[in-house]
C-alpha cells in the first residue's frame, strides 16, 4: 500500500517539472466530470491541469440535488465534483464512487455587514452561535440572503446547522426533532431567495440595501469583499454551535478512468496549485502550508443526517411547513407559433403541458418532488397572445392537494394556440396583480415566470413596459421576472427584462422546459 499512497506526491513534482519544460509525455485523455455550477471558478486551473497532465476535464454543470438525482437515474460520467457528497454516499448512486479526494475547504457561514455586526455585539471575533442569529432574526434585527436548501448544497448546510444547533440533541438530526416555531421565524428573515450560490451574490449585490447579510460560502463571502460593487464590507461569523464544511471531494465513478484521476488529482493537491485554489476561488486549501492567510477556526461540524430519507423528509418539511410561502406566477405564450414543432417531436404547447404536470406531481424524482406546487403555496396562471387570455389563481392548502394539481392540469390541456404576442401587457397584468394582493400574501415570495417563443408585437413595448416599472411600489420593484425562450424568441429582448427586474433568463431552445421549470422552482 505504502507506493499507492506515495504516488500522487511524485506524481505532482513531476508533472509540475513537465509543464515547466512545455508539456508532460502522457498522452491526452479526457475525464468527464459532473460538477456543481460553483466550479466554473477553476476551469483556469483545469486549463493548465490539462497541459502540465495530459488530462481534458470536460466539466458538466448541474446543482448538487439534481446531479445526483440524474447519477441515481442511470446517468453515466467519469467522475463527480459537488461542494460535497454526503448528499451522494447516501444515495443509490453511492456504491458507485470508486475513490474520493478532497480538494478543497469552504465553510457555510454568516457575511454581516459591518455595522450591523457591531449593532448586534458580533464583531471583533465575538463568539456568536445559532441561536443569537436566530432571536435577532426573531426580533426583527437581521434579514439576510441565502439559497434554497432543496436546490442548493449551501442552503442547505446553513438550514441543517441552524436546526441541528436549535434542536439541541448534538446528534445527526431527525426532522421530528426540528424546532417548528423558532425555524419559522428564522425563515421570516430571509429577505432574498435562490436556487444557486453563484446567483445569490449577485442578488446580494442587487439588495445590498435592504439585506443586512448573507449565509453562504465562506469563499462567497470573500469574494463578495473584493467585489467593488460591494458598498459595505461583510464581518464573517462563524456559529460556535455548529457548521456544515464543504470539502470539494472529487469522486471517481469510472474505475478505467484511475490513471487520468490520479494523474489530475496529484495536480490538484500539489503545493503551487493549493496556493493558486486559495487566491483566486477564496477556499481553504486541502495543505495547511499552501495557506496564504489565517483561517478562522470551525469550532464544530455538524453531523450530517443518517439517511437519505431523512435528508428528503427535511427538506420536503421546508418547503411544505416551515418557509414562508411563495405566490408564483406563470405568464405563459398561447400564441398561434406555439403549435410549431422544434425537432424534439412535440409541439411547444406540448412542452408547455409537460412541465406544467411535473409542478402538478406528475415527476416522482428527486427533483420533481421537490419542484411540486407546495402547501400553502397561491398560485396564478396568465396566458396570452394578443392580449391576456386566461388568468386563475389556485391555493394549496396541503402538500400534493389533488384538487390543485387536477385544475393544473386541466388547464394545461384546454390550451389552443393561437393569436399574436403581447408579452409586456401580460407581464404588466400579473404585476399589478401582485401589487395589489400585496395585503393578502401577508409577506410571500412572489415571482414571475415569463414563457414565450415570439417576438413582442402587441401592445406596450420594452420602453413603456420599463416606465411602468420603474413607477410601480417598492414592493413591486422586488418582484423578480424570470424569462424562458424557444423558437423565434428574442434572447436579447427577454435579458433586458431579467436585467430589469434582477431576474434570471433561461434558454428552452436546446434544453428540456420541464427542466427549466424545475431549476427556477429554486428561487421562487
């Protein structure tokens, strides 16, 4: 055993040498790593890992729970790369990872800004635990970001510290141990939601003035810091009840693929490139010599949940019990070209069909659990073409309510394209219909989702659409407008509306709709 274990160590300073010289003797071999979305910050690294190696990394990108829940469901690659596999080692696709190796650190922690971190008694280092952050939260003091746990690895991590920290026990938690009503109440600060860490520090950076902090990567929030954009620096608190640390395991899912693995594992881990990952992604490096600063210590990690049920049950009690709700619009094209055809088989209003059945309980995955309408949860349907057409509002009044998900799909199905497309009055229909259920949502999250395949050729244009929006309430100004385009849509009319309204754009043209449906269920 003991050459095996002294391998990669040599296997660095050589290939280091190689690059040196202009290029290593290997011949080039391609590993094809599923990776979360966070890693595009190395693909520098990989770059050069490449030539001092021989070895392509060719980087998939996907969100931690849908990557898994894809590699549970058959799909095949090389290796995985998430913030962490824990989420992995319990499920099916566990037995497949042949060997891990971590890469490097980051742990999920609180960014405050600095004069809040002084109002509140947390700065100069200050001991500060769970339960401090939550009773400010409870007292109205302390409205923060962070990412949806059902969609991302670091909302998660902060969910399972806090109620792991509130519960008390000191063990791996159970969801019948979660503190109900002081759960609640810290969900009541989240001020700003998403469904990846990457969007969240932009939308940090967008609601800077209405947010007093973020929970999220320690790199996250180094990065943040250096950010110019960034008009007050963040204290970082670390809870001295418990954190999550995500150690970047890289994980070997193909054992033909050992060589290439080794040869860039031993790249990854070798001083020089250690010191690189700490400048310029802001994570801890896996060698303690290669550290260019001194790290907070992590008093205590949290013990991560026993089973993958578990895991799943805490996060269906977030999104059905303990979340604030959501009121989720869907402004949705009916218009005649939506009964073309894109090469996948079906027309548009077919594809429009199928992901309204996945939010109506019709995906029994992972994912499509997660991504179901949800108890409590008020829903509105807008279609139109010249004008707005139909226009429902649906209340969920438990988790999978038959009635909803009937209605859903009844409505799906009555859709007959036709007409031409009016987006920006249907936008401004289901704006105004927020603002003015703004009393009645009582606090909800209210987004707008936008789908269409046409150009606007009715009705206001960008420029009025831009007049009204800029004259509606503050509240109304909050609401984020997340665009989906395919056929003859226009990305570049549909990115000013994401710009505008700090949402987020997606492309249907070559990805599956219900897909997409499913991703922004993350920030809604």
């Amino acid at each position: 055993m003991r050459p095996r274990i002294l391998a990669p160590a040599l296997a660095a300073l050589l290939l280091v040498a190689a690059a040196a010289c202009g290029g290593p003797s290997a011949p080039k071999e391609t590993l094809d790593v599923f990776a979360g979305s966070e890693l595009k910050d190395v693909e520098p690294i990989l770059a050069d890992a490449e030539r001092a190696t021989g070895v392509h990394v060719a980087m998939t990108y996907t969100g931690t729970i849908s990557g898994i829940d894809r590699l549970a469901g058959g799909e095949r690659h090389d290796a995985a790369w998430f913030a962490q596999d824990k989420y992995l080692a319990l499920s099916s696709a566990g037995k497949s990872v042949r060997t891990r190796t971590r890469i490097m650190l980051s742990p999920v922690i609180l960014g405050v800004k600095h004069s809040v971190a002084e109002r509140l008694g947390w700065s100069g280092g200050k001991r500060v635990s769970w339960r401090d952050v939550q009773g400010a939260i409870a007292a109205g003091h302390f409205r923060y970001a962070m990412t949806n746990p059902s969609t991302s690895n670091s909302g998660f991590s902060a969910v399972l510290s806090i109620s792991t920290a509130l519960a008390g026990t000191g063990d791996a938690l159970r969801p019948s141990e979660v503190n109900r009503a002081a759960i609640a109440a810290f969900y009541r600060g989240q001020k700003v939601v998403s469904g990846s860490s990457g969007w969240l520090s932009d939308a940090f950076l967008a609601a800077q003035d209405r947010v007093d902090g973020i929970i999220t990567y320690e790199a996250s929030i180094a990065a943040l810091d250096a950010n110019p954009a960034l008009r007050e620096k963040l204290d970082r608190v670390y809870p001295s009840d418990g954190l999550v640390t995500s150690d970047y395991p890289l994980d070997l899912l193909d054992e033909s693929k050992h060589d290439a693995y080794d040869r860039l594992v031993a790249y990854l881990k070798s001083p020089e490139v250690q010191k690189r990952i700490a400048e310029t992604t802001y994570r801890r490096p896996i060698d303690p010599s290669a550290a260019t600063q001194q790290y907070p210590a992590v008093l205590q990690e949290t013990a991560f949940p026993a089973s993958a049920a578990a895991v799943q049950q805490l996060l269906l009690r977030f999104l059905n019990q303990d979340r604030v709700p959501a009121h989720s619009f869907y402004v949705l094209d009916k218009t005649g070209s939506m009964d073309n055809e894109d090469g996948t088989g079906k027309s548009r209003i077919q594809r429009v069909r199928e992901a309204l059945d996945v939010l109506a309980g019709g995906d029994d995955s992972l994912t499509g659990q997660f991504a179901r309408f949800v108890d409590r949860e008020r829903i509105t349907i807008i279609t139109f073409s010249q004008a707005p057409e139909i226009d429902r509002t649906f209340q969920m009044t438990r988790a999978n309510d038959p009635g909803v998900f009937a209605a859903v799909r009844a409505l799906g199905a009555s859709l007959a394209p036709d007409g031409n497309t009016a987006i920006y009055t249907a936008l401004e229909t289901a704006l105004q219909e927020a603002v003015r259920d703004e009393t009645d949502d009582a606090g909800r999250y209210a987004t707008i989702v936008l789908m269409t395949d046409g150009e606007n050729n009715r009705g206001d244009d960008f420029a009025r659409f831009q007049r009204k929006w800029n004259a509606l309430s503050q509240y109304g100004r909050h609401i984020h407008i997340f665009p989906i385009f395919i056929g003859e849509a226009n990305p570049k009319e549909l990115q000013q509306i994401a710009d505008l309204t700090g949402g987020r754009a997606f492309d249907a043209r070559s990805q599956s709709l219900a897909e997409i449906f499913k991703e922004i269920r993350g920030y809604q």
